[in-house]
C-alpha cells in the first residue's frame, strides 16, 4: 500500500508540473519559430551563444539551495523543529544570494577570456554584459524549495506560463514591428524571465504562513550568520557539493553550444540549439520527475525502505521508456515535416545528427533516477566524481570530435556522456545499498 501511495503521489505531482512543462515547451517552440523564420542562422546562433554564456555562468556559481533545503528541511519537519528549518531557511537564503553575486562578478570578469577561447566577436560583447543582468534574478532557490516542501507546485507552472507568454507577445510585437534584432529579442526574453521569477519569489514568501515563519524570523546580523555557518557545515557541504554536481551537469549543457560556435560558426550553434529544443519535447517530462521523485526518495531512504524505492523506480521508467520511445519514434518519421514547418529547411542539415541525439535523450530519461538517488543516500560526492570525469570526456571527445566529423560528433559524445553518467552510478549504488539485485527477486 505504502509503494502505491509513494508512486501515485510522485506520478500526480509529476502530471501537475507536466502540464505547465509541456504548455511551456509549445509556448517556447513558437517563440523560437517565429525568431528562425525572421532572422538569419548566424544571428539566432549569436543569441544562442549570448544567452549560453550567461547561463554558463549561473550555472557555475548558482549554489542549487533548494536541494539541500529539501534534504535538510524534510528532516526538520519530520521531527517538527521549527528552530531548524528556520536556520536552513536562512541558509538558503545567503547562498542564493552570495551564488548570485559571484556569478555576476564573474561574468563580468571572464568575458574577455572567454570571448577569446571561443571566438566572440569582439563587436558583439554588449549583449553579453547586458544579458548578464539576469544573474541577479536567479536567486529563485529558497522559494523553490519551499513551494516544493509545502507541496504547492501549481506555482511553478504558472512561472513557466508567464515567463514564456511574455515573450510570445514581445517578440510577435517585434516582428509585427518589423525590429527583431539580437537586442531586442535578449530584451525580450529578459523580460520574461525578470518578470516570471519575481512571480516565483513572491509565492515563496508566501509559503512560510504555512510553517507560521514571518519575515523578521529569517532576519540575519553578520555574527548571526557566521555562528549559523559554524554549526550547519553538513548543510553548506552538501549545499556546495550539490552547487558543484549542478555546476558539472548543467555547464556542459551550455558550453557544448560555445564549442559548436566557436568550432563551426555561430549557425551550427543555431542547428545544435533546435536539436537541444526537440530533445527538451522529452526532457520537459524528466523535470516534473525529478522534481517530485526526489523528496519520496529522500523519505524512503531516511526509513529504510529499499523495496519501496525499487517498486517506484520500476514503474516509474518503464513509464518513461514508453514515452520517450513514442515521441522518439514519431520524429524519425515526422522529423523533417516537423523541422520545416516549425523552422526553416535551413535546419534540415542536423536531422539525422538530431535522431541519434535523441537516443541519448532516451538513456537519461530511463535512468534519471540514478542522480536523485545518490543524493537522497548522500553519495553526492561520488556523483560529483562521476559527474566531473563524464563531463570531461563528453568535451574532450566533442572538442576533437567536431574537428573531424561536425555535428554528428554532437550525437556521439551525447551518447557517451550519458552512459558515463548512467551506468557508473548504478554500479555504486548496488555496490553500497544492494538495493536491486537484493529486491529483484520479489518482483
């Protein structure tokens, strides 16, 4: 009883984000048709790189607060200590707001470096500085976290709605205007997101009424908070080493696109951005999973409870096998219909390289619970190792790759991360838990 409860839980909360997820995709899929359909390769390849960069960026120092706030919050409700969770709250709170400020600096900071590594033009640097202004709207952590643990994730669909309709009408004003430069769509998109995580932000705030948490209880002085620092070092470890797993994983989802730009052009980049698009057709279903598998997870394993956790992962990809396999298989015969309508023939050089891209997005949808899994059992550092020595690989072997096959070195080094990134975190977990051959046996 317990194993459906779990899975039926995960599976509603999963099918409440998963509207706002795919609404968001379809939303997002127009917004990009209409910018393809009315500037050139090279230019959307520029607001690709402009927007990868940033992202890059966010990502490196962006210190993930709403994971460890759920570990470590989920515990303190647990055992119903008001005096916790608000310390972890407060936690929360200054990393997102020191991740924020470091990023912002350091975008500032690596520009020219960077822009020198992967051929910037040197004319075109200020949309990456004013782009960067959306580094000091990402401090959405905490209020993520807390609209999670009060279960009230109707919110983050509406974000994603505002965000992306923001910038459905924008840029069809400026297209209707007949002004859609690189400016004015980064303008464009700035907006929506500005717009969308105040939005969050807000309801987050709202969503300590329900532990009775005001304002002024979350207040910090300078000792306040080096005293808290001294005494939550697990909390700021796990914080940093889920800042650093986030960093390895979602970095690699940007600069892969600087590399392309750099190696092949700012219109491979463009391409290599409408694949990454059509494999997000799956992906927006991995999110919502994430999302709501990672606190069972973390309840499961606090009680021990390894054949529920098995059950769960049983249903849930085999679930998700089917799913991707259908959208999969549907743009193997429907891709270039799909390209041409949506986009430009112009995109219609990546649509074979886009099909077996699309097998690594099936791997990493089958396994997703592999990452969440480690961290519910606190391996975060292994995963970090792991993480960092895929993610090495997958750019080395695309960085040498391109040179000499192009975009089809994009699938392949895809298909390797993934299975990097997959396979060894299953071994270790079998190793430590025992947790499926163990339980195998009663299913």
């Amino acid at each position: 009883m317990e194993q459906s409860n779990s899975l039926n839980k995960v599976l509603k909360i999963s099918s409440i984000l998963l509207s706002g997820s795919m609404l968001a995709s379809l939303l997002g899929i127009v917004v990009v048709a209409i910018i393809t359909k009315n500037i050139s390769l090279e230019q959307y390849g520029i607001v690709v790189m402009v927007q990868a960069y940033i992202m890059f960026v966010d990502q490196l120092f962006n210190f993930q607060s709403w994971q460890a706030l759920i570990k470590y919050g989920t515990v303190a409700l647990e055992e119903k200590n008001k005096n916790d969770l608000i310390r972890y709250i407060q936690l929360s709170i200054f990393l997102d707001l020191f991740g924020s400020f470091l990023a912002l600096c350091f975008a500032f900071v690596l520009l020219v470096p960077m822009s020198k590594i992967f051929n910037f033009d040197i004319n075109l640097l200020n949309p990456y500085l004013f782009y960067s202004i959306i580094i000091l709207f990402r401090i959405i952590g905490t209020p993520t976290a807390l609209l999670r643990l009060t279960e009230q994730y109707k919110y983050f669909n509406y974000q994603l709605a505002i965000n992306w309709i923001i910038k459905l009408i924008l840029t069809s004003v400026l297209v209707l205007n007949n002004s859609l430069t690189i400016y004015n769509i980064l303008i464009a998109f700035l907006i929506g997101e500005i717009v969308s995580s105040i939005y969050l932000i807000y309801f987050g705030i709202k969503a300590l009424n329900k532990y009775n948490i005001s304002l002024q209880e979350l207040s910090l002085s300078i000792s306040k908070l080096l005293n808290l620092i001294s005494i939550s070092k697990r909390f700021l470890l796990f914080s940093l080493r889920a800042n650093l797993n986030s960093a390895v994983l979602g970095s690699i989802r940007t600069i892969d696109e600087l590399i392309v730009g750099a190696l092949l052009g700012p219109a491979s980049a463009a391409i290599f951005k409408i694949m990454k698009l059509i494999g997000t057709i799956v992906s927006k279903v991995l999110d919502p999973l994430y999302v709501s598998s990672y606190p069972e997870f973390s309840k499961m394993v606090a009680q021990n409870k390894k054949k529920e956790i098995l059950h769960m992962i049983k249903q849930i990809s085999t679930i998700n096998f089917v799913i991707s396999s259908i959208v999969i298989i549907s743009f193997y015969f429907f891709g270039d219909l799909i390209i041409k309508i949506l986009f430009t023939e112009n995109y219609l050089t990546g649509l074979e390289v886009i099909q077996v891209y699309l097998i690594g997005v099936l791997i990493s949808f089958v396994f997703f619970y592999a990452q969440p899994l480690m961290l519910s059992y606190e391996y975060e550092g292994i995963a970090l190792g792991i993480n960092t020595i895929a993610a090495c690989i997958y750019i080395f072997s695309l960085y040498y790759g391109i040179q000499y096959f192009g975009l089809w070195a994009i699938a392949f080094s895809f298909l390797l991360f993934n299975g990097l990134v997959t396979l060894p975190k299953l071994y270790f977990l079998q190793v430590k838990t025992k947790l499926f051959l163990e339980n195998v046996k009663d299913y």
